[in-house]
C-alpha cells in the first residue's frame, strides 16, 4: 500500500522566490507522477503563520509520514515546532542548484543541514534526501523514507593513530592562548539557529573561554561617532587590497566600515581573541550596510568572527587559527555533489583576503540577498585544507574533523566561495554530517592540523567524530 503523504514545502522570501517555486512545482509533479498521495499546501510557506496554518489544516487528516520540502534555507524554528505537533515519522527533501557563479539563490543544503542539527537536538529523528526533483529516484527515495528509510547513511572514520610528541606541543601551546580568553558575542543568535546556541559554563568548563556581551546598539553609536578622518584612512587602506569599492553604494560602504572600526575598538578595549557577531537583520535594517566584509578584515587581523552569533564557531576558529599559525574562517557547506565529487564551502563574503586565490583577487560585492556593501567577492585559492568544528550535535560535545583539497575552479556563487573535494566521497561525507546531526559553520585553515586537532580533543576531553 502508497503511503500517504502529507508535505509542507519551506522557504524564505530573501531567497529566489520564482526560482524556488519553480523547483517546489517540479517537486510535486514528480510525486504526482509516481502515484504517490500527498495532502497539504502546495504554496510555498515563508513564516511561522503561514506553516502554523498548514499545519491546522492537517489536522484531520490521517498521514503515514510528513515530508517537509527544504526548498530554501530556513532557520529551523518551524521544523522542530512541526516535529513537536505531529507524530508521523518526518523525512527533508531538499533541492541542489547549479553552481553557476551568480547569488545563492536556494541555499537548501544549507538548511537541510541546519534542520537535522537542531531535530538531533531536540531528540527527533528524521531522514533526508538531497536531490534535484527530476532525479530519476527522488520519487521512490520518497516512498523509501515514508516506509521507514532514513536516506544515504555512512558511518564516521575510525582512527586509531596515536598524536606525537610535536602535535601535543602545538595542542599545548593554543589551549594555552585559549585559557583566559575572552569572546565578543555582538547580540544574540537569529531565532531557530540552534547550531548557534551556547551554555556559558559549559564552554568555560570545556576551553577556559569567557563570553563577553555587547548590544547591537553598542556598535551602532560606536559606528555612528567613528571620526570621519578615521573612516577615511581605513577606506584608503581597503582600496588597496579590495577593488571597484567606487562601484557600490557609498553611504552604505561608509556605515560598513565604521562597522569595521567599531568591531576593532571593542575588540581592543576589552582584549577580545574573536568575535560572534549577530549579521542579521538588524545590520541590514536598523544600521543600513553588511557587516560580511568587515567581519573578514577582523578574522584577517587574528581576531576571528563567526556569523549568526556563532560562539562556539569562534572558538573553534580561534583554536584552529592558534595550530595553524594563519587565519582561520567560518563557512557554510552549501552544496555536496556526488556527481563530481566536490562540496562548496561558502560565505555571503567574509572570508579573510589572505585566502584569495590570486586568479579571483577581491572585489567589492553587495550583500546577495539584502542587496548591501561591504562583502569582498573571490575565489579560495587551491590548496591543502583542515576542516574542524567544536560540536554540540546531538548535546554531546565532540571534535568534528576532515581533511580536504580546495581546487582552483569558477566562483560557484557570489561572495566568497571553495569548490573541494574531501578525503573522502562527497556523498558519504554528507551522509555522516547528517546522520550525526552535525551544525552548518564548520572552520576551515590552510595545511593539514588534523594531528593536532585530535591532541587538543583529547586533552579536551571530546570524541572525534571524523569525516574523513
């Protein structure tokens, strides 16, 4: 017997909206045409309002399994409410795009990610399927995972290496520099952001590393009273290193670099080592430019920034700046492709310039979605890199570990953007990140730091989880 389908299809109105109701049409008429029933909206639900309604409508209704369409990013708010209210096994269906060079304009992967994360968390069990909805078995995938399937599942690499005697000194050496350490947190996490949530005495207990508030307001007025003459001389300076800044709107460029100013003066007086920064949407609609391209100039410094409000990101990115001896940056892996075997790391444009590969040097970019300087738009140079995040998948804190090429290829979206190919196939590595239920920041540093990752972790007291 068909199982009956109840389907909830999410997305954002910052996204590709004809885009993305073009994928989730395609979507329900390849389930159409593979006979399977499905109940609920077709339209495509943008808030809480919209899917609290749907899911009202459902109500009555009697289904064997709920299918929620990841058909763009989404904070994961809704789906953990709809894990809560219904009591049918769940399954994501979420779309890849074509890595043609132009914005993000899904970004699903990046959600799906998102949404197990915060399910993991909250203890709920899901599967997954990323595929294109002309896939010739995203259908009966389908009716696999409404049958009890959970979706591609691989299990994470058992290692049994010991670490040497240098991978502990260099271990040694950034706990050390973290113990003591204090991190700005500028606002608080976006809303269903779970990847970003944080217990201040558990971080303390874990690396010795302090939280230090700082309102949104704070950096505005800071912004605001940045002298005129200062905002000049650092415009002078990031012309030098970022072209076509003429190119973009010029009130806007000045907020975001007195954006920039203040981010470093608060880091300064307060000896901040990073910086977890709220991006969005008050940047963008109480101050009036993108906080992405200084964000970079900060990590570029050595005081790393991690989007969304990230602590945890940041403390990653601070451990794994102090092994690697160079900056390290906060990324969203947005798209795995089997196919070619290669993801994306990608960020809207904060990565540090040092990482520039000299075929793509930096431009000036606007925000993709908000439409606002100042981002800086290049490729990651080719080259060997490390992969790491300080988890708390699942509630248990762990070290997540990989090991990665960065190819020279065409910019996959705008901002600043890697295509790799990991040390191991791209579809099982996405399997493990969700079937670990693992966040959507991950910290990435040139070289190989692995061993000395692993050192720290266990001085730590974490369990490896490794990709690769």
């Amino acid at each position: 017997m068909t199982p009956r389908i109840a389907v909830l299809p999410l997305a954002r109105p910052t996204f590709d909206v004809p885009y993305a109701q073009e994928m989730a049409a395609a979507a329900f008429a390849a389930l159409d045409r593979a006979g399977i029933a499905t109940v609920g909206p077709r339209e495509l639900l943008f808030d809480a309002a919209a899917t609290e309604a749907a899911l009202e409508g459902l109500a009555g209704e009697q289904v064997d399994f709920v299918l929620l369409m990841q058909v763009t990013f989404t904070d994961a708010s809704m789906t953990v409410k709809i894990a809560e209210r219904v009591a049918a096994p769940l399954g994501i269906w979420a779309f890849p795009e074509p890595r043609a060079g132009g914005r993000l304009r899904l970004n699903a992967f990046c959600g799906l990610n998102l949404a197990k994360h915060a399910l993991g968390r909250a203890g709920r069990k899901a599967g997954w399927l990323y595929a294109a909805p002309d896939a010739p078995e995203a259908a009966a995938d389908i009716l696999a995972m409404a049958r009890g399937g959970q979706g591609p599942a691989a299990e994470p690499v058992a290692r049994s290496e010991a670490t040497s005697a240098e991978d502990g000194r260099r271990a040694d050496a950034a706990l050390a520099a973290l113990r003591g350490a204090r991190i700005g947190l500028v606002g608080e996490h976006p809303a269903g952001f779970d990847t970003c949530r944080y217990e201040p005495a558990a971080l303390s207990a874990l690396a010795g590393v302090g939280v230090e508030p700082i309102r949104l307001d704070e950096v505005f007025a800071r912004a605001r009273a940045m002298p005129a003459d200062a905002v000049a001389q650092t415009r002078a300076g990031v012309s030098r290193d970022i072209a076509g800044l003429e190119g973009v709107d010029q009130d806007q460029l000045d907020r975001s670099l007195r954006v920039y100013r203040a981010l470093e003066g608060f880091a300064a007086d307060r000896d901040l080592k990073g910086l977890a920064v709220r991006c969005w949407p008050e940047m963008f609609t109480d101050y009036g430019c993108a906080a992405c391209g200084p964000m970079g100039m900060m990590t570029e410094k050595g005081v790393p920034c991690a989007c969304e409000a990230d602590v945890y990101g940041t403390v990653t990115s601070l451990l794994l700046q102090e092994i690697a001896g160079e900056p390290a940056w906060l990324v969203d892996i947005v798209d795995m492709d089997a196919a070619s075997d290669t993801g994306v790391f990608w960020h809207c444009g904060s990565a540090p310039l040092s990482m520039a590969d000299p075929a793509t040097p930096p431009e000036a970019q606007i925000h993709s979605n908000r439409r606002m300087p100042l981002l800086a738009q290049f490729g990651l140079r080719p080259g060997r890199v490390t992969v790491a995040r300080i988890s708390q998948a699942m509630n248990a804190p762990k070290m997540v570990l990989a090991g990665a090429e960065m190819l020279r290829a065409p910019l996959s979206f705008t901002g600043t953007s890697g295509v790799v190919r990991f040390d191991r196939a791209a579809g099982e590595v996405a399997a493990v990140m969700m079937e670990q239920g693992l966040e959507h920041h991950v910290a990435l540093a040139y070289g190989e730091h692995r061993p000395a990752l692993r050192a720290a972790a266990q001085r730590m007291g974490l369990e490896i989880v490794e990709l690769t």
